[in-house]
C-alpha cells in the first residue's frame, strides 16, 4: 500500500505553469502560466519570421560579368530614381545582376517595369526571395 501512495504522489503534476485545478479540482487563476505561454509563443514567432523566405518579384534592370559596371548602373539608377526603391546586388555565377524592388505581387512589379523600360529597355520581372519591411512583418503577427 504504501508503494502505490508514492506513485500516486508521484502523478501529480510538478509544473506551476501547467497546474489547472487545485487540491479540491477547482479551476485555478493561472495567469503566470499563460503568461509564460504568451511568451514561448511571441519567441515561436520571431523565429518564424527570421526564417520565412518571402517569394515575390523584383526587376531586373543589369546582369553581366562586371561588378564596377554593375555598381555603375546602381548609381545611375538611383541618380535617376532616388533611393527610395530597393536595390540589390547579386552575384550568381559568373554574372553580377542588379535587381530593384520588393514587391510582393506581379501587378506592382510590372508598374515599375513600364516606368524603367525606357531607360533600361533589357530590363524584365524575375521572381525572388523579397525583403518585407518591419511594419509589415508586425502588421502580419498581430493578426
């Protein structure tokens, strides 16, 4: 008798956090559990987000084998343009291209195709892993 008390002790949960109903099987008010729970799943989400790739569209206005030429269209563009359209250097081998905007749709991205065509009539949409700005990111995880 006395062994199955212990492990009848022993069943019971040990966790503050996960205690629901006291001695007498009443609900308990919780609020640390919750509140650490809370926690564990704003952490969940930042991971989540330091991780998602955002698949979207960017125009590509310059690939070639230069990268002093590359950097040279770069600041003609933003000559241009201004700075406030995003702009990215990649490199994939053995060219370096020069792709603009962040735009999570196509329709978006062919507006600012048109817009460049003229001063950069070898430009076109590519699909790529696109930047979403931080007031974005927080719009989404609040809802």
């Amino acid at each position: 008798m006395m062994l199955l008390a212990q492990n009848d002790s022993l069943s019971k949960t040990t966790n503050p956090a996960l205690d629901y109903y006291d001695a007498a099987g009443q609900a308990t008010d919780n609020s640390k559990g919750k509140q650490k729970m809370d926690e564990g799943i704003q952490l969940l989400c930042e991971a989540y987000w330091a991780k998602k790739k955002n698949m979207g569209y960017r125009v590509q206005i310059f690939s070639g084998k230069s990268r002093w030429e590359a950097t040279k269209v770069r600041s003609e563009f933003i000559s241009k343009h201004g700075d406030e359209t995003a702009i990215s250097l990649v490199y994939q081998a053995p060219n370096f291209k020069l792709r603009v905007g962040n735009f999570r749709d196509r329709l978006s991205a062919s507006h600012l195709l048109s817009s460049i065509k003229e001063s950069y009539p070898a430009s076109f949409l590519v699909k790529d892993e696109i930047a979403i700005p931080n007031s974005l990111k927080a719009e989404l995880k609040s809802n």
